[in-house]
C-alpha cells in the first residue's frame, strides 16, 4: 500500500502528539511552571499572575484534547484493521469477530459473557494452550468431554 501525502492537519497533529508525550515536552512544562513559580513574587502573587497560569494551561489543554483524540482514533483504526486481517488469515477463527468495535454495549456484553464462558470451561480441560472458535467451542468442548462416556445433550451459551 502506498504512502499518501497527510494534510497539513494530520502531518501537525502527529508531529505535535509525538512531541508533547516526549520527556523534552514534560521538561519544558516544569520549567515552565517552575519559571511561574518564581515570578510569583515578583507580581506580588496578584490575580493577573495567577490568571497568566490557568489561561495558558487550559488553551493548551483545549487544543491537546482534540490532538490526542485524532491521532487515538486513526490508532485505533489501525489496530482494528490488523486484528481484523489476523481474523481473516486464521482458519480457525470466527468471521464474525470482523467488526465487532461496530456493536452496541449490550452486544459486546453478550460477546464478553460467552468468552468468560469459554475461558471458565478451557480451565476444566487439561490443556489450556487449546483453542476454540467462537462457533465452535461448545460443541467441540462436549465432545472432548464426552470421549468414551457416550454422546450426552448439548449445553447452550449463557
């Protein structure tokens, strides 16, 4: 896949996101308050010193929210996009994991309640490097664990 040229936007918001989460930013901003510190004598702590303080660091934590937020969901996108790729290069994995960022709260409450299932019973079994897909995990779990005991009921997901 080819690189493309960023916007202008994008090629600042990842300059300026790199920057501010290195210990050079960090450094400058406790010099940068120690510097306010300092000074405070010197305009006699008044309010417009104080104001000098909380005007700046609110802009700037104004404008570093939205920053942080753009390059957290182009982050974020790219990891979805990898795992959905791991997903679909995986024989054993189910499909319908693809996308799953896409489902409601509820959805996904289900999706975490099936898998706490899933580790409760990969636990029981004397394996635990064994996997199983989404689609196949009872049926394939009841059938281990019926080897030699005769086939019994199916259990369904909570």
């Amino acid at each position: 896949m080819s690189k493309k040229k960023h916007n202008f936007f994008e090629r600042a918001a990842n300059k300026i996101t790199q920057w501010a989460g290195s210990s050079y930013a960090f450094g400058g901003a406790a010099l940068l308050i120690l510097a306010w510190i300092v000074s405070g004598p010197v305009f006699g702590y008044s309010d417009t010193w104080q104001l000098v303080i909380n005007t700046g660091t609110t802009i700037i934590t104004f404008l570093m929210v939205f920053l942080i937020q753009k390059t957290q969901n182009k982050d974020s996108k790219a990891v979805q996009l990898k795992l959905n790729e791991l997903i679909a290069a995986s024989r054993e994995a189910s499909n319908r994991m693809v996308d799953i960022e896409d489902l409601d709260e509820e959805e996904l409450d289900l999706l975490h309640r099936f898998y706490r299932h899933l580790s409760e019973r990969s636990q029981k079994n004397a394996n635990l490097h064994e996997s199983h897909s989404i689609d196949a995990a009872d049926a394939l779990h009841d059938r281990k664990s019926q080897q030699g005991k005769g086939a019994g009921p199916q259990k369904q997901l909570p």
